[in-house]
C-alpha cells in the first residue's frame, strides 16, 4: 500500500509554526528545529508527513497564495539551502513533505504576468485570461471570490484581466498547453529535488468557460453577491480532468511514490460528490479534500451521512480523506466548543479522524486544543478580514501562532509576533501538556500510535452503523484477520448501543473514559453501554 494511504498528515502554516531568527515570523529552520516534536523521536507526536502552506516568494498579498517565483524560497521563510536541509532531515525522520501548488493564478508580480501585461502583442500575453471590454464594460458577470468583480481594467493596454481572488492574483490561462508545459516543468522541479506531493489549491478553478458565458444567479442566497452567483462558467469545466490525468502521470513516474490532493471549491455546505469527481477512476487526484466535517453539526448522524455518502461516491477505485481543521476555516474545537464537554468532544473527534477509513488531515495546533482567537481590528493581517470586517473576520484566528510553552512569547519567537500570541497559551501549551499524560496531546499520540500498529485502522474495509437514537456512530475496520471497532458516543448522556452479534469486542484498545467498566454479559448479548461523550475502541 502507497504511504499517502497510510500517513497521518500535518498542516502546517510556516508563518505560525516557529520562529528561529526572532523576526516574528515562522520560518524554515523553525520548522527543523520542532522536527522531533513531530516524529523521529519516543517523546514525538508520530506524524507521518507536512503539508506546507506555501513557502513560495510573494509580496504576501494573500500570504503566499500569490506567488512571485515558483522555483524560489521567500526570505521570510529561509532559501532553497534551507529547503533542501528540511527534506533531508525530515526524509531522516521518515516524515514526507508536502508542498502547496498554488497554480489556478500568480502573483500581480509574477514575471510571467509583468511580461503578460506589458503589450497586446507579448508572447506571454495569452499565458492570463485578457479580454476586450463589451461596451464599455467587463467582458462577463463573474465576481471575485474576495468581493468585487473578478476582472480588472489594465489602462495601458485597454483589456481587463481575470482574476478569482485578489486583483494582484491574475488566473493563468489553462486552455493555453505553454501554461501547462511551464508548470509541469516546474512540478519537476521540485520532484527532483526529492519533495513527497503537492497539495494542488482550488484545483477545480484552473479551466473556465471558453465562451465566457455569464453565470446565472439565485434570487436569494448567501450575504455576498458572489455567494447569489451559480458558478457554472468559472469553475468546474470538463476540460481540468483532462490536466489531472496528465499531471497523474507525471506524479506516478517517479519513485518512490509521490501524491497530490486537491482543494476543491464549492459552495456551502458543499457536497462529497464534487470532490470525488476530480479523482477519476484513480487517473487523476490522489486525494481530493472532502471538506464537509468542516460545515457539519455535532451530530453523529450528520459524520454517518458524510461518510457513507464519500465512500460511495468515490467507489471502489479512490481513496478518501478527512480533516476537521486548517487555515482557511475555524478550528473545530472552536466550532464544537460546548462548556464542559468541549475537550471530551475533542477526543471524540480526534478517535474518528485516526480511526475512519481514509488519509487523516490534521492542523497545527489541534493536537494540543488550540481554539480560534479574535484578532483586533488594528492587528487584521488577512485581507479579507481588512475588507469585510466586523461581518468576517478573516481567517487570522485560525492563523495564531503555535503555543509551546507558558511564557510570554510562547517559545514561539523573541521578537514581535507577525499575529498576537495565543491568549491562553500560559495553559494551553505544548510543554504543558507533554507533562500530563492525561491530556490532549497524548490522545493524540496515543491514537495515531494504535494506528501505526493496527493495519486494520490503516487500510482495512471499513462498515459502518448508527444507534437507534442517532447519538452514537460505530464502526468496524477489517484487514486480514485483524478487526478494530470503534464506538463514539456524540451525547452528554449515557448509551447503550446494540452491534451485530458477530463482531468479537475482546480487548480495550482505548477509551476516553475510565475503563474497564463494562460488563462482560453486556458484551456476551451484543450490547455495549458507553458513557457520556465516550470514544473507545476494541481490538479482537
């Protein structure tokens, strides 16, 4: 089986991570530094890769979603040296590197776009999606995911040009195969140069209409116009699967064996079967982000929706991934946040994500219950917090840098930090919670320990039930003859849940709760009794 099958993978968003030069900044060498925190050591977390927000030059318009040079290391972050010094010394912790492929758009002062803009007759003219105006006006209705309209009037040359996101993020045109040469040259690159994957951003906006037909809009729905919008036109065109199957290709010649998982954009609350789509019959994405435990209440029969609903219609042929958390969205623990019950919740969550049938995704931070924090006004780094605030604040709460011990910078730098310091990082703190072997932190390890030595929780089959109540989600992992079961009680209250007859409960692996505290005859008559806001799980 492939590693990306079988890995625990960690985001990581490099700003946030560590800073080694006290610039208040995270950095490159940050990230080596706290290498052993993640695995390589007995006292580690035991992940088995890092995905890396993008580490890219950009003038940081939107913090390294604009890139200015995909060949090149950003000085806040460090130079290729550095680069190659993480891959080895993660490579020598058998951690795999991830990279982010922000390639939908460049930067405003991406070469490529600088020569684009520079007259009607530039070569590299048609490498952006430049059009006249139609009467004066844009070309089309299409509207900027940041707000806005997506297209930007260039004076100098008297064409607008397209972009999804930020005016200074022009979309590369993908309909022309120089665009697609100059990028799979460069995804070579960096394969040479030994990286493990791509992490490949809103994948599914890459191709747009060739007529540039307007899209309709809803009457009534969400509070941004863009939200009113029916993104038939600019998203999601035949024509991008054609691209992934190319890029498999080139991904799948290499050796060992290299990955790719995609973003892929939708609108709320989303659906699995989109994202399944861009995987092919395992031709295209190897992984693609199923981001609907990210909209979801904390209601076991919303997960056993979602995760039926993905295992069906992803098929027999593709691979499924999970994640609660990352830089885009609220951390869950936030969103799940509920007095005394939100760190059991948190347990609970963290059992399902290591124990469910798939690739977990896991965001810096979250192992330890860190939540999303307010960001002063005055302190809004995120451009879509500058813009829209006090309606959205952005995604800096998601951003705070990590909490590694009690003091007052929180071991994260000794300058002035690039967002403000985690609150309650004199509790909530990585050095706090190693000590206590009761803490978040070593559920997490624990977990991912059990799955390193269960193969059955690495790649086995997976069936799956819901109590009579709805309140509790179980399940079965099968490999071989090993078989793991999992019970995760989503209520404050007591349960009692019957499971078929034939599953063999023998051996408490793990539990939340204080065990052993069932009764063998409850077992013996295919009845668990689980307490409030339990997780645990059996071996046979």
């Amino acid at each position: 089986m492939v590693w990306w099958k079988e890995a625990v993978i960690y985001q990581i968003y490099p700003r946030s991570f560590q800073d080694s030069n006290g610039d208040g900044i995270g950095d490159l060498q940050g990230i080596i530094d706290r290498l052993d925190y993640l695995a390589g050591s007995k006292d580690s977390l035991g992940i088995d890769a890092i995905w890396l927000s993008p580490v890219y030059p950009s003038p940081m318009a939107d913090f390294g979603y604009d890139i200015s040079d995909y060949e090149q290391i950003d000085p806040d972050f460090g130079d290729l040296a550095t680069f190659k010094r993480l891959l080895k010394e993660a490579h020598k912790r058998d951690i795999k590197i991830i990279m982010d492929l922000v390639v939908n758009h460049t930067s405003h002062l991406h070469p490529w776009f600088i020569e684009s803009k520079s007259s009607k007759n530039s070569p590299k003219r048609d490498w952006y999606i430049w059009k006249e105006p139609v009467h004066g006006r844009p070309p089309n209705n299409w509207l900027g995911t940041f707000g806005g309209l997506a297209w930007e009037f260039d004076k100098r040359t008297g064409e607008y040009y397209y972009h999804s996101f930020l005016k200074e993020q022009p979309d590369l045109n993908w309909r022309n195969p120089e665009v697609e040469d100059a990028i799979f040259k460069m995804i070579r690159f960096w394969l040479e140069m030994g990286v493990d994957g791509f992490r490949l951003d809103v994948v599914n906006l890459y191709v747009k209409d060739e007529f540039l037909r307007d899209n309709i809009s809803y009457f009534m729905k969400g509070p941004r116009p863009f939200d009113k919008q029916v993104h038939t036109y600019d998203r999601d065109r035949p024509e991008m699967h054609g691209i992934l199957r190319r890029l498999r290709k080139l991904l799948d010649s290499y050796e060992p064996a290299r990955m790719s998982v995609g973003e892929v954009m939708q609108d709320f609350p989303g659906n699995v079967a989109l994202p399944a789509t861009y995987c092919g019959r395992n031709d295209e994405l190897h992984l693609a982000f199923n981001f609907m435990f990210l909209f979801s209440p904390w209601k076991a029969e919303k997960y056993f929706q979602i995760v039926r609903d993905f295992e069906s219609a992803l098929g027999e042929d593709n691979w499924p991934n999970y994640t609660l958390s990352n830089h885009d969205f609220p951390r869950h623990i936030t969103r799940y946040m509920n007095g005394k019950e939100t760190i059991p919740r948190a347990r609970i969550a963290a059992v399902m994500m290591l124990t469910l049938r798939g690739t977990p995704f896991l965001y810096y931070g979250e192992e330890i219950g860190m939540e999303r924090q307010k960001v002063a006004r005055k302190e809004i780094q995120d451009p879509v917090g500058k813009k829209y605030w006090p309606f959205h604040p952005g995604r800096d709460p998601e951003r705070i840098p990590m909490a590694w011990d009690s003091s007052e910078k929180s071991g994260f730098t000794t300058g002035k930090p690039w967002l403000p310091i985690y609150t309650k990082s004199k509790e909530v703190n990585v050095e706090t919670q190693k000590e206590d072997k009761s803490s978040l932190f070593y559920t997490y390890k624990k977990l991912i320990a059990i799955r390193k030595d269960r193969k059955s929780l690495r790649k086995g089959n997976l069936k799956i039930h819901l109590s009579k109540d709805k309140n509790v989600l179980f399940y079965k992992r099968k490999e071989g003859k090993e078989e793991t079961y999992i019970f995760l009680n989503f209520s404050n209250q007591d349960a009692e849940v019957s499971y078929p007859r034939k599953w063999n409960l023998k051996d408490i692996l793990f539990s939340t709760a204080p065990r052993p505290a069932y009764l063998k005859q409850d077992l013996e008559d295919g009845f668990l009794h689980l307490f409030p806001n339990e997780a645990i799980i059996f071996g046979n």
